[in-house]
C-alpha cells in the first residue's frame, strides 16, 4: 500500500481539495483507495458525504486502538474503490495520547498497516497545523504532497511544511519522499498568470525544483461546485481542471507499478 | 489484494459500537470572550469593546521595559536567523528559553556553565581593550 499524505502547515492551502479529488481520481481508475480524514475540521469525511454517528468508530478510536482497523473503515456510497476512516471534533483528543506515547510520530503508520494487501493506495488529509496529530501523519506517509496557495502565505506555508518534514527526517521518525508540490489558486487573467502568482510557483520551483512542481490549480469556483454537488469536474463539464490530479494520479500508479516490479 | 476485507466492510451494517466521543472545551482554560452585549449606539458598543479588550490586556503579563542586550556578532546573526525561520522574536525566544532552563535543572546547570564561561571570556576581552588603549595612549 502506498500512503500519500497531502500536509501543509497552514490552512486554506488546498489539503482537502487534493486529497479529495486525487482520491476519487485515483478510484475512477481503478485502484482500491482508502482516505484517512486525519483533521479534527473532518472537511474530508463531509466531502465524501459520510455522516459520523456518535457511537460509531472513527480514527480516534483507530488509533488508540480501541477497534480493529476494520471497524473503523467505512464504504462509501458512489464509489465501489473508495473507502474512509472518518474523524471528527474529537480527535483533537488524540493529542495528549500521541504525545504520551513516545512514539506518536510511527502510531499512525502501525495502525495502518493491516490495511496492507487490500488497498493499493492510502490517502491522508493531514491537519493545517505542526500538532502530534500531523507528525503521526508524516510518520505514516511514503510520499507527500503539498499544497501552496500561489501567495506569500503559501510560499511560507511550503517552507515551513518542508523545515518540518526534514526535521521529522532527521529524527530517523519519518522517511517520506516529497512527490510534488501543487500549485493551488493560481490567479490567472484570461491567458496571462498575475504577476504574484507568477512569483509564488517561481520561488516554488527555485525551492523545490522545477521537475517536482505539479500542474497548478487554476482559481476557480467550479472545484468548490463540485465539492458541493458530490461530482466530478468532468462531470461539471470542466475536464481540463481535473489535469493536475491525472498528472499525479499517474505518477502514483507509476510508483505502485515499481512498488509491484520491486515485489 | 484481499477482498475478504473489503468484503466485511461493505457489508458491515452491524458495526461495533464505542464509547460517545467528547469534543467539548470543558477541560481546556477558559477562553477569553469579548462582551456581546448589544448596544445601543456605536459610541456606547465602542467604549464596551474597548472596555472588554482592557480587561483581557490585564490579565496578560506585564512586558518590562525595553533593555539593550548586546551578543556576539555570530550567535546575534544565528538567533536572528532562526527566530526569523520559527517566526518569533528574540524575546520570546529567550523568555522560552529560560522557561525551559527552570523547568529541567540538568540544563539549567549547562546553560549557567556555559554563560559563565562566556562572561569570563567578555571581562577578558573588556581588559585587554582597556590596556590596549592604555598603551596607545602612552604612545
């Protein structure tokens, strides 16, 4: 199974939309997705319209263990290949048990793993701030992707994203490889890109390296619509804007192909 | 791939059942709110709101007055550095600093070792610049 965190370390930077559209990109194609809502907001678990009930098992209870793993996977309803562990408000409390533990940052990592062998790809929505909770999410991910608004906001968002991943790296809790950095609300005036947003994916691709930036998210209200309609962006009639989730949707099932060679 | 898995959780309509989960702030310090009383002119819901904000300025610790502190040039520049990375500031650095000294007493005997080293070396330093000066001007 490959994890795939999508973290940045300040809100509004695109988390959710990625994890969300790269899930369901990646379903459409085939591959058995499990999406881990791992943000306390649980945005993702009410874009993917599943309804947390009380008593019922979320990742809270997955990772201290108080269910099995299964139990705290759920189907959902659209998708025969898409699959989630929800959270809510609660896990917040999760908080004082990572950070007790020792071990926090791998916590997450362990609990999925009997997930190994029934999905190919694992998707986490990591929350938008350096918490217990977020270096778990590091701890489990193979790759990561991270959003950046195309604004200075964003660009220290990655920095900052970035300084904490290698020093989760340097503490030998983490071995997760940058798999891109995705350009998100990049304005764009009929055919010219503003002259801020033109600076931002520059600074990006000065930091990162230009073969590691994504395909950007153009700004644009028809992903919000299709958030809230539950469909797809073809479905909206506006295929060109899924782009950047195709392009990272096959660099993924290139490394699951690899990952199959390698087995 | 195994199926048997994805199998029991599509059919899973009886699902175990855990403990209410609490989402609440009850256990958290309380927060400060600023008064919603509703007004009744701008000027009155002005002076509630900065009445309101006075009384969350005083229960915040007093700041002492501003004090020069002078460092050697290369930890200046490194502590500038990384206050300017972590976005704090230098007070609040040292302030946390020291905080965490207090609280871990084998650190707090390095750090004491280490400064008092470094002011042995600074009244050193301070010496030699007065005879320095000393021989200059009898030259």
């Amino acid at each position: 199974m490959l994890t795939i965190a999508s973290l940045s370390l300040s809100g509004g930077q695109g988390k959710t939309s990625l994890a969300l559209f790269l899930g369901k990109k990646l379903a459409e194609m085939g591959c058995q997705v499990l999406m881990v809502d791992a943000d306390p907001q649980a945005n993702l678990t009410t874009y993917l319209g599943h309804d947390v009930e009380q008593n019922s098992p979320t990742l809270l209870e997955v990772i201290k263990k108080a269910v099995a793993l299964e139990d705290g996977i759920y189907s959902l309803s659209g998708s025969e290949n898409l699959f989630l562990i929800p959270a809510d408000d609660a896990l917040d409390s999760i908080q004082d048990y990572l950070s007790s533990s020792g071990t926090g940052a791998t916590i997450l990592r362990r609990r999925l793993e009997p997930a190994e062998g029934t999905f190919e790809i694992c998707i986490i929505d990591s929350p938008p701030q350096r918490s217990q909770i977020c270096k778990s999410t590091i701890g489990a991910a193979d790759y990561i992707v991270v959003p950046a608004e195309t604004t200075i906001k964003g660009f220290g968002s990655l920095m900052r994203t970035l300084d904490s991943l290698n020093e989760l790296k340097e503490l030998r809790v983490a071995t997760a490889e940058l798999l891109g950095v995705l350009p998100f609300r990049d304005r764009w005036i009929g055919q010219n890109q503003t002259s801020e947003s033109r600076l931002c994916v520059d600074a990006m691709r000065q930091e990162v390296g230009a073969d590691l930036i994504l395909p950007s998210i153009r700004e644009s209200e028809q992903y919000k619509k299709a958030i809230t309609k539950g469909t797809s962006l073809r479905e909206l009639g506006y295929p060109d804007l899924e782009y950047p989730f195709e392009i990272l949707a096959s660099k993924i099932t290139g490394l699951l192909q690899k990952e199959k060679v390698h087995v | 791939m195994s199926e048997d898995m994805l199998s029991r959780i599509r059919k899973k309509s009886q699902r175990i059942s855990v403990p209410t989960r609490d989402a609440s702030l009850a256990d958290e310090r309380p927060m400060l709110e600023l008064a919603v009383e509703p007004a009744q002119s701008s000027t009155q819901s002005r002076e509630l709101e900065v009445r309101s904000i006075q009384e969350e300025l005083d229960q915040l610790p007093a700041i002492a007055p501003r004090r020069q502190v002078r460092l050697e040039s290369e930890i200046e520049q490194q502590l500038l550095e990384v206050c300017s990375r972590e976005k704090v500031t230098v007070e609040t650095f040292l302030e946390a600093a020291f905080l965490a000294c207090t609280s871990n007493h084998e650190l707090h005997l390095k750090v004491l070792a280490e400064a008092k080293s470094r002011l042995r070396s600074r009244k050193r330093a301070g010496m030699l610049r007065r005879l320095k000066t000393q021989l200059e001007n009898i030259n």
